[in-house]
C-alpha cells in the first residue's frame, strides 16, 4: 500500500476512534484563574502539497496556514473560532469547556504565529466553572454587540444543547454567563450530533441582529435536511433547513458583511477520510422556507492541507479582502493535528 494511503486510512481510524471514544480528553479542571499557555507554530506553506505553487482553490485563494502544537494538554479539541475585526487578536473554544485568547502575529498577509496566548475555563450561569464533558461541550463561538472581542461572546454547547451569553469583566476575564432563549427543539437534537454552528447577522445586513444556528446533521423527521434556526433579536424564531449533501455534517457557520452565511462542514469516511467543504449560502435563500442549498466554494480531501475542520471566522484586512479563517479539532489526539488556515474570500 503506497504511504499516503496508508497514512490516511491510519489517520481516518484514529480520528473514528477519537469522535466515537473522546480520545484523550484532559479532566475538567476547577480553575477560574486566567493562565498562560505556550503554544508553538509552524507554518503550512501550501494548501494542496502536490502543487504548492497553486494559490486559488474554488471561490477562495490560500493566504497561508499554520499547525499548531503546546505541551499544556489543556491545547486541543478546538471547536469555535472568533477573530477581532482587525484580524489580530483569536478566541477559539475546546470541546471541553475551555476559552482561549491569543494575538495573531501575520508575516506579509499569511499568519506567523500565536502569542500572548491564555486560557480560562468557561463558567455556568452560577459563576462556576464548567464541569464534565456533557455540559461543557462547547462547539461554537461568536462575537455579539458590533465591537469585535472586546464586547460579549455566545457559546454553543451539544450534548447538553444550549447557548450561553458570556460577559467580560475589567480584567478581560470572564465574568457573567446568561442562557441565550433558544427554540425548544433544539433540546431534542441527537446526543453528540447537536447544536454545532452560530453565526450573527451583522448590522446594515438583511435581518441584522438575528442568530442563525445549525445543527450537525440531519434530522430523523426531515431526512437529507440539516435543522436550522434563525432567531430574530426580539425572539422570535423560525425553523430552516440545510440539504445535507454528499454525507458533509455542519460544523460550524460564520455571516457576511452583506448578511450571507459561511458554512463549514466535515465529512469523515474511514476509507477515504476527513474532507471539508465550505458553502455560501446567500440572505435571500436565508429568508425562504424552502430547503437551503447554496453554492460550494471549496471541498478537499486528505490530498491537502486539511484535518477535521470545525471553527470559522470571518474579518477584513487592511486591504478591504475578506478573509476566512479556519480551525481544526485534534480531538486531543497525537495523530491528528491542529491547523489554523487564512483564504481571502474571492467574490465577498
């Protein structure tokens, strides 16, 4: 068997066995303290190794990529992504409860690095900090309130489906958590394919204020559609769905500055293995009740510089481009890895 086909299949059942089994995850641990973490870079020239001159993939042109490694084993299983709107300073959630902080050092228009990174573990409503993995499963991140990462945070959490609205004190830590009033239905979402994407209609944007929020993968009632919710800023909500295509799962979702929705999927197949895809879906087809398609701007498989993609992140840089920032979940595993990857969005 050539290598690369061996390392993919090896990598394939590792990540089975890390999604299936919880690979490796660290304990909750009962610390409030904000603390530093050292995490090191190196850089993913390429996005598909076999033409590494190539730039443009689909509607998105590769602008560069790290892989990221720490000793501190609280480093991993990151599952949301949020980014300021200057594009320099990151909020990525674990799946075990855990927020980090970081500066995103850039070399030219590609990233060079994390620094001032720290971490402190989500809390309950109560001010605790987030326990088992049950409740601390947390999937998604998204900025609220127009002023990038200095204002609140939303957090989503399957398994145990909520959304919490998170407040910072003084100090910059956390210092309030509030439930987020979410339809009833998403208690009855799947255990472990729950609520999996966030993304905040931003303001001047068709439907502005509303959460849009998606589920991992289609419903038992509606088979071949992914459920779906936007819920509007005095409350109100409305059921939508996401045509699930080619076996791609939703992991997670970021708006546009004109109101259309980023989505970011996975599909995992143990022959095969991890692939991602990311899908635009525009705020006109948003606002119908018909099933939601949209348009694929990239797809790739283990042929290129992917892993098992879950957080995106939208900003604009100082040329005006938008840019789409992606991270991987290592699910705590040494076989996998965790990437952080920049592409400008070609039409935005």
């Amino acid at each position: 068997m050539h290598g690369r086909a061996s390392a993919a299949i090896a990598a394939a059942l590792s990540l089975a066995l890390s999604l299936a089994l919880s690979f490796g995850q660290p304990a909750a641990g009962p610390a409030r303290a904000e603390e530093a973490v050292t995490v090191r870079a190196a850089p993913v020239a390429s996005f598909d190794p076999q033409h590494a001159d190539q730039a443009v993939f689909g509607g998105l042109r590769y602008l560069g990529g790290l892989q990221l490694d720490s000793s501190d084993k609280r480093f991993g299983g990151l599952s949301g992504l949020e980014i300021s709107p200057d594009g320099h300073r990151l909020m990525m959630v674990s799946d075990v409860g855990d927020l980090f902080s970081a500066t995103l050092d850039h070399a030219g228009r590609a990233p060079a690095g994390l620094s001032q990174v720290t971490v402190e573990r989500l809390i309950d409503e109560d001010g605790a900090p987030l326990g088992a993995k049950f409740g601390a499963d947390a999937e998604a991140l998204r900025a609220v309130g127009g002023n990038g990462l200095t204002n609140d945070v939303m957090v989503a959490f399957e398994r145990d489906n909520r959304v919490l609205r998170y407040s910072f004190g003084p100090d910059g830590r956390l210092a309030r958590a509030s439930p987020v009033a979410m339809p009833a239905a998403i208690a009855d979402l799947p255990y472990n394919q729950g609520l999996e994407a966030l993304a905040v209609i931003p303001p001047g944007a068709p439907g502005a204020g509303s959460l849009v929020a998606l589920a991992e993968s289609e419903s038992t009632a509606r088979p071949g559609t992914i459920p779906g919710w936007v819920i509007a800023p005095d409350g109100s909500s409305r059921e939508i769905g996401l045509i699930r295509d080619g076996d791609f799962n939703v992991t997670d979702a970021v708006a546009l500055a004109n109101g259309d929705v980023i989505v970011l999927e996975r599909r995992f197949n143990v022959l095969t293995g991890v692939a991602m895809r990311v899908r635009r879906i525009s705020a006109a087809e948003l606002a119908r009740e018909e099933p939601i398609s949209g348009v694929v701007l990239l797809a790739a498989g283990m042929a290129y510089a992917v892993d098992n993609m879950e957080g995106i992140a939208v900003h604009t840089d100082e040329a005006g481009r938008t840019v789409l920032s992606i991270i991987s979940d290592d699910n705590f595993n040494t076989l996998q890895r965790t990437l952080l990857l920049q592409f400008e969005l070609l039409d935005p």
